[in-house]
C-alpha cells in the first residue's frame, strides 16, 4: 500500500525565511518547521520535499509516494536518491488545491518566524499591534504538538511529567509526585491548550504536583507579553535543538 507524503512551503521574500509543512496521511501526522536564510520560494520548495522524504526514512515506510505543487524545482538528484532508499517511491506534481491542508501548515511556521524576529527587534510595538497573531498560531497548533515543543524548553524533572501525560493511559491515582515551586511552564501550556483539555491537564498537574493547588494564579491567564516571551524561548530551543542534532 502507497503512503502518500504531502509537502508544501510558504517563503517570505523580504525576510528570506520559510515555513514547511509535511503531512503523512497514513499516519494522520502533521509535522511543521521554519528555516532562515533561504534564497527563494524553490529552494523552500526543494527543503520541504526533502524533509517529507526524511520523515518517511524515519518512519522505515516501504512504498511512498511524495507529493508536491510547484513545478519549478529541480528533483532529478533527490529521485536518484530515493532510488534505493525505499521499496517503491515515487514523486508526484499536483495542483495546489491537493496540497492545501500542508500549505495552511507552512504558512502557520512562518508567521511565528515573522512575529518572533519583529518581537526581537521592537517587543513593544509587538505588544501593541500584534500580540494577537504570535500566540493564536501558537495556540491552533494540535494540543499534543505545544507540549512536544514546550519539552524542548523544559528541565527534566517537566520533561518527564509531559512525556507521562502525552502517552496516557495512566492512573491519576497512582501518578509519581514530581514536585515544584516554579510551575510557569505548566501554567503556560495549561493557558495555550483548548478548552476541552484543561481540566485534563491541570488534573494531571495537581496530582503529581500538589502545591499548584495552593497557587492561585495558575487558572489566570499570564499576560500576552509573558505568553510571547514563553513562546519565543520554546521556539528559540527548538532551534538550538536542530542544531545540535
């Protein structure tokens, strides 16, 4: 059976950078980066194949098919490639209307590239005009990617609490206490998820960490400066992450 691998990429000529988007529709997951110094919308193009196929290595998928919408990259080098990297694969040009759902995704991490140099640059004038923007992105990405990328910026004692609560399937009752008195991450993922799965969260919270029982901010939402400042040092570890990998 084909796996089909969508990508896409969205490319800001006046700042260089690009968001990618990669969508694996046997798996349903949805993987999103931004990238810097790129030269034009072919080479973002050209990073997001490369990183749809990455991910399909990664995933050890025998018969692949990659989609892409922009016709004017060259993939004669990254064909010879996947030639024998996978049972069957293929590389297959569609219109943009088949790869609309990886593009909404592309244009999501370049808006929070866009918004994260403006906050370096004048945090004030941010705050004023578009405070709204940085952190409704943030905000729509799917509850369990926030608290993956708010892992990347987290000690190990949060690390292990967040990795507990992404895979489920535990007894609250029996939860190991991972106590704190600095909760401000979790407060800032309590803040950033839907409203359908905070009480999920804080139920997880105050079970291995009592003391935010006592802590009467943690349901008051931080203030939007607090919020960006918390989002730009996720993004940020995210980076440092990448590069050290």
């Amino acid at each position: 059976m084909n796996v089909f691998m969508i990508s896409d990429a969205s490319y800001c000529d006046k700042t260089k950078k690009a968001g990618i988007g990669v969508i694996d529709t046997f798996s349903g997951n949805k993987y999103s980066t931004n990238l810097e110094n790129i030269k034009n919308i072919h080479e973002a193009e050209f990073i997001a194949l490369v990183y749809s196929v990455k991910i399909a290595l990664n995933k050890e998928y025998a018969d692949v098919v990659f989609v892409y919408d922009c016709k004017g990259i060259d993939i004669s080098n990254l064909e010879l490639y996947i030639k024998y990297k996978f049972t069957s694969a293929q590389f297959l040009w569609l219109t943009r209307n088949f790869t609309s759902d990886a593009d909404k995704l592309a244009k999501k991490a370049l808006t929070i590239a866009r918004s994260l140099k403006a906050l370096k640059k004048n945090p004030k004038k941010l705050q004023k005009k578009n405070n709204s923007s940085i952190v409704k992105v943030f905000s729509s990405y799917n509850y369990k990617d926030i608290i993956k990328a708010c892992i990347y910026s987290s000690t190990e004692m949060e690390k292990n609490a967040l990795t507990i609560f992404l895979k489920g399937g535990y007894d609250i009752y029996k939860l190991p206490e991972l106590k704190s008195n600095d909760v401000q991450l979790y407060r800032f993922i309590y803040h950033m998820l839907p409203q359908n799965k905070r009480n999920r969260f804080y139920a997880f919270i105050i079970a291995i960490n009592p003391l935010v029982l006592s802590n009467k901010k943690f349901r008051s939402r931080p203030s939007n400066i607090d919020i960006i400042n918390r989002i730009n040092l996720v993004m940020e570890s995210i980076k440092k992450r990448k590069r050290v990998a």
